[in-house]
C-alpha cells in the first residue's frame, strides 16, 4: 500500500517472436504515479485519530435558562407570524 501511495518505477519486457524464434527483447521502464486513494487509506489506518472521516464531538451543551424550550418555541412562532404562516400550538 505504501508503494503505490508514493508511486514506484518497474521493468517490463516484451519479446517478439517470428516463426516462433524470439527475435527482439525489449526492457523498457515504467512508471506507476502515486495514487491520492492509496494515501487516503494509509493515513487513515495509520493514524485513524488525525485522519478519520468521522470526528468525535462533545454535544455537552448548557444553557443559562431553565425555560429554554419554552424561549425557542417562542422564538419559532415570531419567525412563521413574520413570514405570514399560519402556526398552531
């Protein structure tokens, strides 16, 4: 995996044939270009706590008012009263 995330050089050979005799043999070098997938795998399995898609987060969230639930619908009524909607309770 490492190898194909920093990309690497390789030899191929082809041989000709006439009348089932080989004739030529050609070596030529190739060259694979790293592969940005390749990378993304390795970084994540590597250190998955930096590099995960997934991020952890505290939802802890306090709030000053003990009627916050009140407040917010409250606020949601003003929001649809000023568009014109229609809201029920």
């Amino acid at each position: 995996m490492l190898k194909r995330a920093l990309g690497y050089t390789y030899e191929e050979t082809s041989n000709k044939y006439e009348c089932g005799v080989l004739t030529e043999r050609k070596v030529t070098t190739k060259e694979v270009v790293p592969d940005t997938t390749a990378q993304i795998f390795w970084l994540k399995n590597r250190k998955p706590q930096e590099w995960r898609d997934k991020r952890e987060v505290n939802n802890n969230i306090e709030f000053e008012s003990d009627n916050f639930i009140e407040a917010l619908k409250g606020q949601v009524k003003e929001t649809f009263a000023d568009s014109g909607d229609i809201v029920e309770e």
